[in-house]
C-alpha cells in the first residue's frame, strides 16, 4: 500500500472565523467519503490553529504549523517554539518551506535544527527543499536538492525513517500556476528517494515524499500516481474546501 499524505498549506490566509469555516467544510467532506483514507492535514495560520484544531476532533483531519523555532522558549520577541505548536494541538510542522528561506532567510542548518526540535517534542516535521527557476535552467537541480538533503538531515538515520516527511517543491512552480511535469516530479521524486537512501539506508522506502507546487484538482491524477509521490502540500488548492476534498478523493485511487 502506498503511503499517501495530502497537506494544505493555508500560508497567511484566512482570519479565525474563516479558518474555522474552512476547517468545518473539510471535516464535513472528509466524514462522506468512504474506503481507506490518506493522512490529510491542514496548516492554519498559528492564530487559527486552536479554533481548527476543535473543528476537526474527532475527525481524521490533523492540524500541523507552517514554521517554528528550535528553541523552547527565550527572549525571540515574535517565535513561536515546537514546544508551543506541539502543546496546540498539531502533529505536524513544515520546515523550511521556500518563503521562509527566500523572505526570512532560513538556511539548511537552521532548517535542521528545527527539525529535530519539531521531533523532540513529538512532531512530524515537513523539511521543505527545491530549486529556484535559475537553478533548474542552469542544471543544477540535483545538487541542490542533494545539498539541501545533507544540511536538513543532518544528524538522522534510519531510525527517522517514519518521523520526518520530505516535501519537494520546485519554486518555479509554487503560486505561480505551472507546476512541474509528471516527467519532472517522477525524475525529481526518483533522485530523492535515491539520496534518502544515503540518511534512512534500508528505511528509505518508508519516508514519505511529497511534492508541492501548483498542484490542484486538475493535476492530483497525475501527480499522485507517480511511484515516488506520497501525496501533496498543496497552497492555493487547499484554500477552497471542495477542490481539497478533490484532490483527497484522487489520492485514495492510490492507497
Ligand atoms: P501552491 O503552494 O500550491 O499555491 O503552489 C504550495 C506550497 O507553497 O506549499
């Protein structure tokens, strides 16, 4: 059985009463749909985590963050700690993601770092990797990724193999409507799980690898059926409750 993980990335979107909103309408769908199930997951804006976590008791919908800081607590005016994300209910936190390396400027050392403090306090984290537009047209796709791999795994073995999620996202695609080809993802997807191998040796197959980018609707299918592809962290997409419960609905073709 395939491992299969949808994830919506809300970003800085939705105030309370809409993050609830959408919450609700995604339990709600969730609750009709029949058969075996992916892991599905919703990243509020930390403000909303409280109000969606309590939409979604009960229900398989999880909550993870968008970010947090390596350290437990301590004079960081405006971090929020693993600890607290952790104590908010979510299960999951993205790490990494390409915003935060271009705008906030997150290196892979940080990135590292807060993965292991997201796993000290019992929290998956999503470590976010890819390569800019330039990158990829000047070949550099893969050492990138591999040298994305190296500074965010630092410090895991195989032992981690179930404890971390890996997300692909090429940034050229991300909000920008082109995602990346089948051919694309599935080379992409190839080389990383190949490199995994090097951290999560004979564990490397259990690590689940998503791929974000402009992924909707219209592309789940495709996306979602590539061997490698463990499922979605999905942006825009997963701001609008009927296209997520869609892009959930495919992805159970590939349980
Ligand atoms: P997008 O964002 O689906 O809007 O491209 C994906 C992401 O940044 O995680």
């Amino acid at each position: 059985m395939k491992k299969m993980l949808i994830a919506g990335n809300w970003k800085m979107n939705k105030i309370a009463a809409e993050a609830t909103e959408l919450a609700a309408s995604i339990v709600n769908g969730v609750n009709k749909l029949s058969g075996a199930m992916p892991q599905i997951l919703v990243c509020p804006p930390f403000l909303s985590i409280a109000s969606v976590v309590k939409a979604a008791v009960g229900s398989p919908v999880i909550v993870g963050a968008q970010n947090c800081h390596n350290l437990q607590k301590g004079a960081y005016t405006g971090e929020v700690s693993a600890q607290m994300v952790a104590d908010s209910g979510c299960k999951y936190v993205i790490v990494g993601h390409s915003e935060r390396r271009a705008y906030f400027g997150e290196s892979d050392e940080f990135i590292n770092l807060k993965a292991h403090a997201a796993i000290t306090e019992n929290l998956i984290p999503i470590i976010c990797i890819g390569e800019t537009l330039e990158q990829r047209q000047n070949g550099e796709t893969f050492d990138i990724v591999a040298n994305q791999l190296k500074g965010c795994l630092a410090g895991f073995d195989k032992s981690y193999s179930e404890k971390i999620v890996i997300a692909y996202e090429p940034v050229w695609a991300i909000g920008t409507g082109i995602s990346a080809t089948a051919a694309q993802v599935d080379e992409a997807h190839n080389f990383i799980r190949q490199e995994l191998n090097k951290y999560f040796e004979t564990e490397a197959e259990n690590v689940i690898i998503l791929y974000g980018g402009s992924l909707t609707a219209e592309n789940a299918d495709e996306v979602l059926s590539i061997r490698n592809v463990n499922g979605g962290l999905i942006g825009g997409a997963s701001l609008k409750a009927e296209v997520f419960l869609k892009i959930i609905s495919i992805s159970q073709k590939y349980l």
